[in-house]
C-alpha cells in the first residue's frame, strides 16, 4: 500500500508518556495537521487503500477527528472496513461491559448496615466518651 508523504501511521511512533494508544487507532493514518491543541487529524486505513486501488471511482477519505467516539462511527459505518474484516463494529459490547463494572464498584462503596443493637450500643459508647472526657453535649 501506498502512502501519502504527508500521511502517518499511529503506531509508527511509540508513546512516550500517558495512556497506550486505543486499539481504535491502528484502523487509521494520522495526518502532519492539528484540529484542535491536542488532537490530530485521522483518515480510515481502509477508505485509502480503497481510494488508492480505485482512484476514478472512490474519493479521497473524509478527515476524522482523532478521537474514539469518532473513529466508531466511521468503522459503524465505513463499508470497506466490513469487506476488509469481515466484521461490523460492536459498540454496545463495550458499553454493557463499562455499566457492569460501573455497578460493581457502586455496590463495595454503600455503608454497611447496622442493626438497632448495634446502634443503640453506638449512641450508649458515645454518650459515655462524652462524659468522661467531660464534652458538652452540644457543639
């Protein structure tokens, strides 16, 4: 496959800090162009080398912002991912698996509950802290 000069590839460079690249962005090129402080431009790997092939029927590839969200609408969308993978994207898969995680960590943060005993013994303890400690019952 032929490349553009102007065209780069996100894992040609490793990560010098930070989080590891999304597994998203090995589907597409970064371009030498900037669209905002912190994010490039992509196109689809796979829209250009459609585009490459069949340069009279295809149009160049739309630039994408470099960005997750984005990059799943292409490949949700992008007809010449599906021909090349054989596979269409599954974003909901992840979803369910980010709520199911979510919830778990939801349920080890609730209180633990305490019976009347308990509290009432609570309330007793204190009470007798206060007074010994000669506290006023009120702050």
């Amino acid at each position: 496959m032929e490349l553009l000069p102007d065209h780069q590839s996100d894992l040609a460079e490793a990560p010098k800090r930070g989080r590891p690249p999304s597994s998203l962005s090995s589907n597409f090129y970064r371009l030498n162009e900037k669209c905002n402080k912190t994010r490039w431009w992509t196109i689809c790997k796979y829209c250009y080398v459609a585009h490459v092939n069949d340069k009279a029927r295809v149009p160049f590839p739309v630039s994408i912002h470099g960005r997750k969200a984005s990059w799943e609408k292409h490949l949700s969308d992008c007809s010449y991912y599906v021909q090349a993978t054989g596979k269409l994207l599954n974003k909901e898969s992840d979803t369910s698996e980010y709520e199911v995680s979510r919830s778990n960590k939801l349920q080890c943060a609730s209180p633990p509950e305490f019976t009347s005993a308990e509290q009432r013994m609570f309330w007793r303890l204190l009470l007798e802290f206060q007074a010994e400690a000669m506290l006023p019952a009120f702050f």
